[in-house]
C-alpha cells in the first residue's frame, strides 16, 4: 500500500483535508506557497480564493463528521480549473498554470501506476 500524506489547507474558517501520496506533498506544499505570493500581481476581477497550506501529516484520523478528506488528484483538478478560468490580461498566468498543470500530470501517472500494481 502506498504511503500517503495530509494536508491542512484553510480558507476563512473552513478547514480542508488533502490527501496525497507522500513523495508528492512537498510540491503541494510549494505549489501552494507560489500560488498564494503571486495572487496578488493578478489583475483579473475574478481571481479564485486559494487556501493556505496549514500543516502537513503522516496519518489523520477524521473524527467529526462534516469534515472529510479530499483526494489530492480532484483538489488540484479543481485548483486547475479555477486558474484556468481566469481571465487575466496583465500577468502571465501561463506560468501558474502550467506548475498546477505539471503536479495534476504527475499525479496522474503516480495513480496510473498504482492501479497497474494492483491488478
């Protein structure tokens, strides 16, 4: 069974939990880091809210019931589609994209491979 990490992303005072394998959480980690130091150099009028990355674990347990645990491949698709809808003129988000878009590529083949083990 594959090694999995989590993560604490917070936004207001919504709490999310992510899920990912764990030679990969360090670029969530950054990705997120980059995401949230260029934010503000966008100058779309409809820039997506982006949690902060709180703190990362080797094992969660979930015990309250409105809060579950996201699988990383569906956060960072989400993530990508949100970027992706920004109508940006100024900056180049291209850039952003395409670090969102490498780290949901990996994520696909690290899922594709795992599936291949197991059958």
């Amino acid at each position: 069974m594959p090694k999995m990490k989590y993560a604490s992303l917070k936004l207001n005072d919504q709490l999310d939990f992510v899920e990912m394998p764990s030679t990969h959480m360090y670029q969530l980690a950054a990705l997120n880091q980059r995401l949230h130091k260029e934010l503000d150099k966008l100058t779309a009028s409809e820039v997506p809210a982006l949690p902060l990355f709180i703190a990362e674990f080797e094992q969660l347990e979930l015990v309250h019931p409105a809060y579950s645990v996201q699988h990383g491949l569906e956060y960072i698709n989400r993530l990508e589609q949100s970027f992706s809808s920004i109508q940006e003129k100024q900056y180049p988000l291209v850039s952003l994209l395409t670090e969102i878009r490498a780290l949901q590529a990996q994520l696909e083949q690290w899922y594709e491979e795992e599936e291949e083990e197991l059958v």
